[in-house]
C-alpha cells in the first residue's frame, strides 16, 4: 500500500507555528522584559512581533525559490554540505536546546506547583514520552492536535483573563515609556530569539499547500505575538510593575490570582491543562523538526528513527542546568537572545548565494 | 502482545503519578487557616498557626453544629518558638499527627509591636513558598496576634475558615475596613507613589472606652476602642499605614473610607448628620462612590499642587426631627451639609497622609502620569516631596432617594 503523501492545512500549518512560538508564555517568557522595560514590558512582544514577521519575510523569499524543498536540502544545493552542516548544527541547536529547556522548565513549574514531592527526573520522563508518540506520528498528527487543542487553548486563556480583569490597575502604564524607548527597542531587538521558532516553516514547507507559506507565516507569526503581549500585557496590570519583575511564572501565578467569592478559589488546576497542552505540542514539534533535520542532513527518507534518539538527547541536555535560575538564565541567554538574528545571517548568505549563482528562480510557486 | 504491552505501560504511566509520590489525603492535613507574628520570647518569633479541627466544622447532625454552635472546637491554636515564620511550619510537624499545610491560609496577623518594627523581611520568603496565596488578608492585631488568635473565636461559623474571610469581606458594605489583602498590600509596598493600608484588628475591650456620652460619630472609632458589649471577640475596623514595611500610624473609620474612595475601593457608608434645624437630632444618609474620584496632579517649583474631586450620592434613610428635607428646595441644605461632613473627613485624612508622610491615598499613582519614563520618577523622589504638596479637595454629594417615605406628618 502507497503511503499517503504528509499534507498540513492552512489553519493547521498557522495553529502549529502559533503555538510553537508562543508556548513559551506559559514558561519564565517576559521576565526578562520587565527587567530592562520595566512598566512599558507590554511593549517588547510588540517590537518583538515586527522582527519575526521580517524574518518571516526573508524565510519565505528563500524557501519560494525552492518549492517542496525544505531549508536543509536547499541549504545543501547553495552552500554545499559542509557549510550547510554548519547550518543545519545551528537549526539542531535551536530544536534540541529549546526543548531541553521547555521540558526542563515545564516539568519544573509542574514540580514547583502541583507535584512537588515528585522527582523531577520522573515529571520530565511524562512529558518525554508523551513528546516522543506524538513527535513519532509525524507533521501531520502533530498539526491536527494542535488544531484540536486551539479551541482548548484559547477559550481558556480568554476566560483566564477575563477573570483577572478585576484585578487590572491601569496606573502601571505610567510613566508610559518605562525605561525609555531606546531601552525598548533594545530590548525587543536582543531578546527577538524568541521568535526564532519560525524555523519550522523552512522545515514544514515541503507539506505545505503551494502559495500558502507566507499567509502561513504572517499569521502564525502575528497570533503569537498577540498572545504573548496579552500575557504580558495582564501580568502586568495584574501584578503591576516593580512586583511583576519577581515573578518566575507571571502565567501562573495569573491562574493563582483568580477569586470569585468564596467558591471560586484555587482554580489554577483549571488553566494548568492549557500549558502542557501547548507545551507538549512544542516538544513534540521540536522532536519532530529536529529529527526532521538530522535526516535531510544524512539524506534518509525516514525521520522516525531520529525521533527516540532526539528524545534521549533532548532529555540529557534537559538536565544539564544545576538548578532553575540557571535554567531560566540559559534560555534567556542561549535562546532568546540573537538567535534570530543567526537565523537571518544564514538566510542571507543563502539569498546572496542564490543570487550570485543564479539558483532557484520560482518566485510565486503557485505556479508549480 | 503489542496491545497488553501497550495496555501495561499506560496504566503505569498514568496511576504512577496520582499515587506514588504526591499523593495527598485531605484528611491527613492540618489545614492552617490563619498565621500570627509576634516578636519571640525564647527565639526571635513567636509564631502562632490556627489549625481547623474538621470534625467540628462538618456538623453534628439535625442542624446542629459539633462545636455546640458557639465555634468552640472549630480550630486550635498552636505557638511556637522559631527564628523565622516558615521553620515554624515544619516544627509544627513536631506537635500535631497531620501535615500542616498553609494552602488555605486566609490571615496573617502582625502584632502591632512586630510591624513597628518592621515586617518586610517576612513578606519576600511568603510570596516565594508555593503553599501561600496572595489573596491572604494581612491584619495587624492590636497586642499580641498568638492572644488575639486563640481567643478570636467565631460565633456564627464553625467554619473558621469561613469566619476569618467574611470578616474581612466587610470591607465591600463598611467604610471602615480596607480593602487591602496580601496582594495589593505587596505590590503598594513595592511600588512608589502608594502606600499600603493594613486591616486593624483588635481584641474586645472590656473596660469602657469613653468616659462620658458626649456625641462621637462612628467612624472615630478603631479596632480595640468600640464601646460595645456581646458579640464575638475579634473586632477589625481601622487600618495600619505602611511604609517599606514598617507601620506608621493607625487609620479611623472614617479614615480609612477615605482611602478607599481614593482608591476607587469605596463602596457605601452611612452617615450620621447632626439636623441642621435640631442639632441634638440626626438625619441618617447612605453614601456611596457617584464617579470614580478625579484626581489632577501639577508640579510647580519642584513641589505638587493636587486637585482632586470625590463625587458621590445615596439616599436618605431616616429623618429623626420629621423636618420634611425631602421637598426639592431643601435637598441641597442636606446634600451641602453632607459635603461638609465629608470634607472635614477627608481634610483630616490629608493631613495624616501628610504628617506620616505616607501617600496611602495614591495620589502619587496620579502624579507619575506627568513623568516619560520611570527613571525620571523615581529620580523626583514622590515620598520626599508629598508631605509638602498643596491638596484641594472638592466633594460634590447628591440625594438620589428618599427612602420609602416622601414627606413627614410630625408626631402629635
């Protein structure tokens, strides 16, 4: 029997993008934000929001000249497949180092919250098994999931919002330009790796519908960055800047906030299925990609023999930071920090080199 | 095979964690419902934890409560020794057979002594440790919070649980108590431009706290000085003013309502006037918020000028003199010496602000606005130049009813 051809839809394609960049939210994103915007934070996702979208842009000006080929092997055909390998190790690193910290750090707010006489190493091991079946059914299960869960995922976060409007203060706006502007910009400019996640799309493209990949992008890229600026939008109304600065978990401690009479208390466990749905979609997405990765790089036809490994590997680097501080300092460092800006320096040396040899050409692949 | 195999490693994947490691049986918890600071006697605290006593909340059977409907047996209370609040919590392991746990912790309780002191200290290591919530109300307990706690017994609940957080929820129908609970007390205190307002408790006092029946209106009064007899034990109305963690100063009732209209936390009170036509008779008015309070806030050499205007309404609620106010022409002398009334509250008010040199009606809230950024704020140092800032206060109170009567015969 033929196996069917991997075919993601529009809206799966935008959900699974959504949610792989803004899964984050529900983990230590922001905190940083708060440290160099102070009460203007609410402004970095949106700065944030425009360096994704032009990185999105420049994704999509590359991966149009080459349809049904996804980064690595385009990456192979211009820049040959040592430098290509360079490449490829850099798109490794964001998957397997994002989903080590994610599992990391999912598995921590689940220990610091819910479960917190469980070994830590048993909690990871949940989630990497749940990663590792999902991840192991490929783009296509992973999508549909997702898609499944957005109504989940958004009805719930709208409702959690809606709850916490009582508590807004809106004098924490003010003095409205926090640290400065200058101090804004910068911010969202470092810390835009958090939006490196649209990777994906170069790995995803392949299964895309032809013509769709920039709408794809664009409001893949958009939602997310609506959804990451109303976390930290009603963080910090709820908790209202300097205090919002202490939090580890803004999104949680959010869900700890809500009180509606004497019977509507300690609802977190509620809100608490919305953030290990998203972020087993992450780690199932990063398992996939990474895999994904490792086979265009070995030319196999096969990803699924990659997906344990990545799992083992992805579980070892989860536990190499010594503690949570750590942990949150590496993922700010290592992740949200300039790797969007890598990621753009490799998509422009492939465009030069698209350009001086002359490659690719299909500019509008609705054609093909 | 493949299916039983698969089947095995579910079932192991999904009992493990509900029993292995957290299981938790409720009823193998000793639920602390309330936490009191004093300083120590023979350590550096002396840290009282009320611990509810189930069986006696549950309920005895045909309606009648175990406790014997007077609250007796609902909780105990245990004090310990220790350097810091939350060793405390696992020395109580030492004296009680079930786990004590601080996750429905409805009261810290501060005696008055400790908070002058300075309380901040005790604030960070709270908000840190994952049992606690921020919705705690803070209270701070006239003499000693381990005195204050085992003698606050409920009369109406056996629920102390329930008891401590409907006290504290009067603050929605009374002026008197504040709205403040750990969250906003927390974030006030880190924040410049507002000070926080803690509840003020007090046990009863039982010899008599005025010596004459001269007139007092009742927001005069404060926890540990309500001339009272019967009732429970407890009773909370004023505030305690802080500032970066240390009390200042304590608030009336009539003071801490109007902190909270300037807070926009006001919701109804009611006043007693003295009959502008029969001094020694009083008409009674209900007050609550009309709009949320305007505030302008400029800055003239280096120092605030601040405007600020209360407009509120309510009804009348009783005319003990039968003088027919309610026809048109006269509402405005009541609603003019209602105006008076409250302005001379809430001048008093400002001047305590002032004088303890604490903005705990937020007006710096409202003078942050003029800055572009935070430095800039921080660098005009709001604390600094409050206490010498020029308020005016303008209050606009308007009748809306009249009760269900329109206008009096008097009595033959």
């Amino acid at each position: 029997m033929m196996r069917q051809q991997t075919v993601i839809g529009v809206s799966e394609a935008v959900t699974i993008l959504f949610i792989f960049i803004s899964a984050k939210t529900f983990l230590s994103y922001g905190r940083q934000f708060f440290h160099e915007s102070y009460n203007a934070a609410w402004m970095v996702p949106l700065v944030q929001t425009f360096v994704g979208l032009a990185g999105v842009l420049l994704l999509v000006t590359l991966l149009q000249k080459f349809p049904g080929r996804n980064l690595v092997e385009i990456g192979e055909e211009l820049a040959g497949p040592y430098i290509n390998g360079l490449f490829a190790l850099f798109y490794l690193t964001v998957f397997i180092l994002g989903a080590a910290l994610t599992l990391r750090g999912v598995s921590e707010r689940v220990e610091a919250g819910y479960l917190p006489n469980t070994p830590i190493s048993m909690v990871v091991l949940f989630f990497a098994v749940g990663a590792v079946v999902v991840g192991y059914l490929g783009p296509e299960a992973v999508s549909r999931t997702a898609r499944f869960l957005l109504g989940v995922l958004l009805v719930t976060t709208m409702v959690l919002i809606a709850l916490t409007v009582p508590l807004w203060r809106f004098h924490t706006l003010y003095p409205l330009w926090g640290s400065g502007p200058l101090e804004i910009l910068k911010s969202g400019l470092t810390s835009s790796g958090d939006f490196v996640q649209i990777l994906l799309l170069g790995i995803i493209y392949p299964f895309l519908p032809g013509g769709k990949i920039k709408q794809v992008g664009v409001w893949g890229v958009a939602i997310a960055g609506f959804f990451m600026f109303t976390y930290i939008w009603t963080s910090l109304l709820v908790f209202t800047y300097p205090a919002v600065s202490e939090l580890a978990l803004p999104s949680f401690e959010i869900s700890r906030m809500v009180n509606i009479g004497r019977f509507g208390q300690r609802v977190e466990v509620l809100f608490m299925p919305v953030s290990i749905f998203a972020n087993l979609i992450f780690l199932s997405v990063s398992l996939y990609a990474a895999a994904s990765v490792l086979c265009s790089l070995c030319k196999l036809r096969d990803y699924r023999p990659f997906v344990p490994a990545m799992a083992v590997l992805v579980q070892t680097v989860a536990f190499i930071p010594q503690n949570v501080p750590q942990l949150i300092y590496w993922n700010e460092a290592y992740l949200s920090k300039y790797s969007l800006g890598a990621l753009a320096g490799i998509l422009l040396v492939l465009l030069l080199i698209t350009r001086f040899k002359g490659k690719g050409g299909v500019i509008d692949e609705k054609s093909t | 095979m493949k299916k039983a195999l698969s089947a095995i490693l579910l079932a192991v994947l999904l009992l493990s964690p509900a029993g292995c490691y957290d299981y938790s049986e409720p009823d193998e918890k000793a639920w602390v419902m309330a936490l009191g600071l004093d300083k120590g006697r023979q350590n550096v605290l002396t840290v009282t934890a009320v611990i509810a006593v189930p069986k006696n909340i549950a309920g005895g059977g045909g309606g009648q409560p175990a406790s014997g409907g007077g609250g007796q047996g609902g909780f105990i209370t245990v004090s310990l020794e220790t350097e810091t609040l939350l060793s405390a919590l696992e020395l109580l392991n030492a004296v009680m057979d079930r786990k004590a746990d601080l996750s429905h912790n409805k009261w810290f309780v501060f005696s008055r002594e400790l908070a002058e002191e300075g309380i901040g200290k005790y604030f960070a290591p709270i908000a840190r440790f994952y049992q606690f919530r921020r919705t705690s109300s803070v209270i701070v307990c006239q003499g000693r919070a381990e005195e204050f706690l085992a003698k606050g017994q409920p009369k109406l609940e056996d629920n102390v649980g329930k008891y401590y957080e409907l006290m504290h929820r009067g603050w929605r129908y009374t002026e008197f108590i504040p709205f403040d609970n750990f969250h906003h007390f927390y974030i006030k205190s880190s924040s410049p431009g507002i000070e926080p307002v803690a509840v003020l408790a007090a046990l009863e006092r039982k010899s008599p706290v005025y010596e004459t029946d001269a007139p007092k209106t009742m927001g005069r009064y404060q926890a540990g000085r309500i001339p009272r007899e019967g009732g429970g034990n407890i009773e909370i109305m004023g505030g305690a003013v802080f500032r970066a963690g240390k009390m200042l100063g304590t608030l009336n009732g009539d003071q801490v309502g109007v902190q909270k209209m300037f807070n926009g936390t006001f919701n109804r009170t009611i006043v007693d006037l003295p009959d502008p036509e029969h001094p020694d008779q009083y008409i009674i008015l209900e007050v609550e918020p009309r709009q949320a309070p305007e505030v302008r806030v400029q800055i003239s050499d280096g120092y605030p000028r601040i405007t600020a205007s209360l407009k509120l309404e309510g009804d009348i609620i009783s005319i003990q003199s039968g003088v027919n106010y309610t026809r048109p022409e006269r509402l405005p002398d009541l609603e003019r010496a209602v105006e008076e009334a409250l302005l001379e509250n809430v001048n008093n008010t400002v001047a305590k602000s002032q004088e303890l040199g604490a903005d705990f009606l937020g007006f710096g809230l409202h003078a942050k606005k003029l800055f572009r950024t935070w430095p800039e704020w921080e660098a005009y140092k709001w604390e600094e130049k409050y206490p010498l800032a020029e308020v005016t206060v303008n209050v606009d109170y308007r009748i809306r009813r009249s009760g269900l009567l329109h206008e009096m015969e008097p009595l033959q």
